[in-house]
C-alpha cells in the first residue's frame, strides 16, 4: 500500500548557525549623520528652549511677580494702619473729632515713591497693588514692589480733576489683565497714609496709544474746569499686545480715616496684617 503522504513535501530542518552569524543578523546598520539631520535636531532643540521660555515669562515669573507685588502692597497697607492707630485722632479747637467736608489731598509724591495702595475686588478676592510715582517702565510697572503708577501730571486722590494711573495688562505680574471685567459700579478702594478714597467704576473706552486726552483733568475735553473727583486706569489692549489702549473711568464716592477699613476689603486687609 501507497503511503499517502510520501509526496508531501515537508519543511527542512534548519540548520544551526554560529553566535557570530547571529549577531550579524541582529546587527542593524547604523544611520549616516547629514547635515539636515544635524540642523533639524538644532531646531527641535531651539523650539523646546524657546517654549520654556514663553512658559517662564508667561506664567511663572507672572505669578511669582504677583504675588510680589500683592504681598509688598499688604505689608504698607498694614503700616499705614498700624501708625495711624499710634497717632492721636485729628480734633478740632475745641476737642471734638475733626471730620472734614473735603477729602485730604496728599503732598504731590517724589518720583518713584510709594503713595498709595490699590484694591480692585472685582480683579480677585485679594488683589491689590501698589501706586507709585510717575510710569517709568522699569522703576514701577516692572517692579516686583509695585506695579502701578501714577501719571504725574494728573491730580492726586481725592483731590478735584483726573488721578490717572497705569499697569500693565500682561508681563510682570498681569495687573490689569482682568480690568475688563469691571462692572458699572465696582467699588475701587485707593489707600494712603491719610485714609480711604473710594472710588465707583463708570465706563470703558478703547482709544489708541496716542490718545493722551484721556489724562486731562477733564477726560478729552481741554478747555473744560473739572469740578468732579475722577480716577482714569490706563492698560494695554487686547491682553499680549500693545496696539490700543483700554480707559477704565471711575468717580468719587467718598472717604474714610484710616482705622476705617471699607467692609468690602476688611477680609483681606485683616489678612496682611
């Protein structure tokens, strides 16, 4: 009897190979170095330095840079507190307490100098800034220890006419980043040595960078006799780029002593001191 599978034709046994013609085999060849392969790597290398950057400057140092400034603005606030409950309370000739039918108007600052403190509750629960004198990019918008400043040609708080003042929308702690989500009505609280100036937001107006008249004692109009107590915050617009500028305009709602920390802020001036 035929056997039925002596046709069928059947896989070889492999025959054994050495160690060497294995390795050989596993050996892959090795990838020649260009010149364009040498440049792309370059450039992989640049764009990942090149993002850690944008993250340093965009957000770390931004925080860092904030909580700075809000730190260094709660510490004067809280000395201003401290020394006004040292001082004796302000009466008049014949002994009563002296309450004042204007708000004081503070001496005009030496440039540079720390005058006053800001707090925007609808910016965060615990923001806060401190005001100094004159824009100067480097000495106060860019400071660790400030971050706004005050045009010094413009009024001071309180006083009759247009106290204007400056921050930057983005870089150096974001300031003003959140400034257009102010509400008609905001309260924008403005400490120095002397008190509280409280001051309500208004309205908004896009101008370009040019637009000077805003800082009038009178906003845009020149000729006119300011008979109001504003307050103008300037910042760049859109938020990243400089190409116009958003005008923030506040009044005059009325002054505290001191010791009488506005409701709204007890909170947190309580928690810098």
């Amino acid at each position: 009897m035929t056997d039925p599978y002596e046709d069928t034709p059947t896989r070889e046994t492999p025959v054994p190979t050495s160690r060497a013609q294995r390795a050989r085999r596993r050996r892959r060849p090795r990838r020649r170095v260009t010149f364009l392969g040498v440049v792309g790597e370059l450039l992989i290398t640049a764009g990942v330095l090149v993002l850690l950057f944008l993250g340093w400057q965009v957000w770390w140092n931004n925080l860092v840079t904030s909580n700075q400034q809000s730190s260094s603005a709660a510490s004067q606030s809280q000395k201003w507190i401290d020394d006004a409950i040292k001082a004796p309370p302000a009466t008049t000739p014949d002994g009563q307490p002296a309450t004042p039918t204007d708000p004081p108007v503070l001496a005009k600052p030496a440039d540079y100098q720390a005058f006053a403190v800001i707090y925007i509750p609808r910016l965060g629960a615990d923001w806060k800034r401190t005001i100094r004198e004159t824009v100067d990019t480097e000495k106060v918008l860019n400071s660790y220890t400030a971050g706004v400043g005050h045009y010094a040609d413009t009024q001071l708080p309180g006083q009759v006419g247009n106290f204007a003042v400056a921050g930057h929308d983005s870089g150096w702690g974001n300031t003003f980043i959140d400034l257009s989500k102010l509400h008609i009505g905001d309260r924008i609280y403005v400490q120095t040595k002397d008190g509280w100036y409280t001051y309500t937001f208004r309205n908004f107006e896009f101008v370009q960078p040019s637009a000077v008249q805003v800082l009038l004692p009178v906003p845009r109009q020149p000729q006119a006799t300011p008979v109001d107590r504003l307050m103008t915050i300037t910042t760049c617009n859109p938020p990243f780029h400089a190409g116009e500028r958003l005008i923030a305009y506040n009044t005059f709602q009325g002054f505290a002593p001191t010791q009488d920390v506005p409701s709204e802020i007890a909170a947190v001036v309580a928690e810098g001191s």
